[in-house]
C-alpha cells in the first residue's frame, strides 16, 4: 500500500534533498522490506527486517519531520515511518503514534488509514483495527488492501451471537469479493477470497459449495502469485485433507514446508501419511484420518 498523492511544490529545501524524489527512495526501499517479510523464512529473518527498518528509518532522518511545514508532505514522512516500523514482528507504540498523527493531519490518508489498522491488529485491537478499515474504506470505498483487510478482521470479530457471526463471514466474502473485482490479476485478493469461504465452511454451515468456492480461488492465486505463499499450500493442504484427497494433501503440506519451514506442514504431511499407511494395514481396522482433523487457518497480514 503505497501514498499516491505526490507534493508537487517546494522541489527543494534545505537539506538539498527534493521531497519527491526521497519519498520514492523510501517507497521502494518498503517494498524490499515487504518482499522480505512475504518470501524469507531462514533463520535471520527478524534481523534482515530489522536491517532493512534501519535503513529506511536512517534515510527518513535525512528529512527530519520537525521542520517540515507542509501538512501533506508531514503526512507523508509520518506514514512511511509508522508503516516501515510495523514491519518489526511485535507490536510498535511508534508506529501507532506516527501513522495517528498522519490521519490527523489528514483525514483522507485512506493508505495511513488502513495502515494504521494494522497496527491495531497486531496489537490485538480488533475493534480498533476494524474502524480504522471503514475508515480507509470511507475515504476511497475501493481500495484493495483495505477491503481484504477488513475481510480478514470481519471473520475474527469475537460475537456469540451465530446470526450475527455468519453476518460478519457474509461480509467478508463480499468484501473480499469485491478486493478481486478491483484487479482481476491480483494474486493476493483471490487469496483472501478462498480463505473467506474456507473460514465460513469450518466456522459456519459447512457447504460443500464452500470448499469448492475456496479451492478455485487458491488456484486462481497459485496461478497468479509472483512468490509462492506457503499459507496458500498450508490452507489448501487442510481443505483436501478434509476431503479425503490424501495425495494432493500432503502434496501442498510438504509444499508449505520447503517455503516456511516455521509452519512444520511437514509433520502433517507425515501424519497423513502414517494414518493412511496403517489404514491400509489388512489386519488392522480402518482408520478414518478425517476424524482426527483439527483445522486452523493460516493467515498473514
């Protein structure tokens, strides 16, 4: 989710370091630092993002917010300083702070908005994080990040009333609906599209129309994504689990495993395996792996 509103006056100030073109520095250097986040699971993750954090936040020093008088231009240096910081793996007071004082300054910041939701989220803020959403929502109604994001948030809201719950997935599956209408070639939103049916089948009636519904939306993302999504090959493992498909289950478990050893799908793709083998065992009584499935879907922001 990138500022789309460029500052077109005062190309220069005094640090000889013209607004736009630092801002575009800092942009693609947040677009490495996604790419890290989405693709690399080794072991020195957490460092590589804190490295490439460090970095960001040193060449937004450059641009001190201080003494920047310009409303859009503050804005802007503070919701790339409050997005950067919310990439570290636990919750940022900072980055609550800067991206609050970025929709402050400037209520439209649909971006700053939506950002700032996750950083509700991370924090465990739900209803905190699903304002904000509507929030982004209502200054630009069809901005992708921020209807799949509040998709996502729809479906963790903690209701005890199971009209009122199913509501909420109906929402979602529209929400997410609508994020893949926005852009057809959008591997991410057809993503959160089957993770919605998927959530609804487990958490509601469970419709076989359901499954069928996510798994064409995982292939759609599968075909479409630029770097493999291991939650996509974990989720989708669930799904043929569930259906008994043992093969194409374990398949996609050992798949989420190359990428994102962290997950351990490993060990379901071996327990599947197992259960299956001494299914089969003559002398032994059938064993029905369905009936030990537990199921959890993976989903990051």
């Amino acid at each position: 989710m990138e500022g789309k509103s460029e500052e077109t006056q005062g190309k220069s100030n005094c640090f000889n370091n013209p607004l736009p073109d630092m801002r575009e520095a800092v942009k693609a250097q947040i677009a490495v630092l996604d790419k890290v986040h989405r693709t690399y699971f080794e072991g020195d993750r957490q460092k590589q993002l804190k490295t490439k954090i460090d970095e960001i936040t040193a060449l937004l020093d450059t641009r001190p917010i201080e003494l920047v008088a310009n409303k859009r231009e503050k804005a802007d240096l503070l919701y790339l300083r409050g997005r950067a910081l919310d990439y570290l793996p636990e919750y940022s007071k900072s980055a609550e702070e800067y991206l609050s004082k970025a929709v402050k300054l400037l209520p439209g910041f649909f971006e700053a908005w939506d950002a700032l939701g996750h950083v509700y989220w991370k924090k465990r803020d739900i209803a905190g994080a699903r304002k904000c959403f509507e929030g982004s929502l209502e200054q630009n109604p069809l901005f992708p990040d921020a209807l799949r994001h509040l998709s996502m948030v729809l479906r963790q809201l903690d209701d005890s009333n199971p009209e009122s719950k199913k509501e909420n997935f109906r929402q979602s599956i529209a929400l997410a609906n609508k994020a893949v209408l926005q852009n057809l070639a959008d591997s991410e939103s057809w993503y959160v599209l089957g993770n919605a049916y998927l959530t609804n089948f487990f958490t509601n009636d469970q419709k076989a129309e359901d499954l069928n519904s996510a798994l064409k939306a995982y292939k759609q993302a599968e075909q479409l994504q630029k770097e493999p999504n291991p939650d996509l090959y974990y989720n989708r493992g669930q799904i043929y689990e569930h259906l008994e498909k043992y093969n194409e289950a374990i398949q996609d478990f050992n798949r989420a495993h190359e990428i994102d050893p962290t997950l351990q799908a490993d060990k379901k793709a071996s327990k599947i395996a197992d259960l299956v083998a001494k299914a089969s065992e003559p002398p032994k009584p059938r064993i029905n792996p369905k009936s030990l499935l537990k199921f959890k879907t993976k989903q990051r922001f």
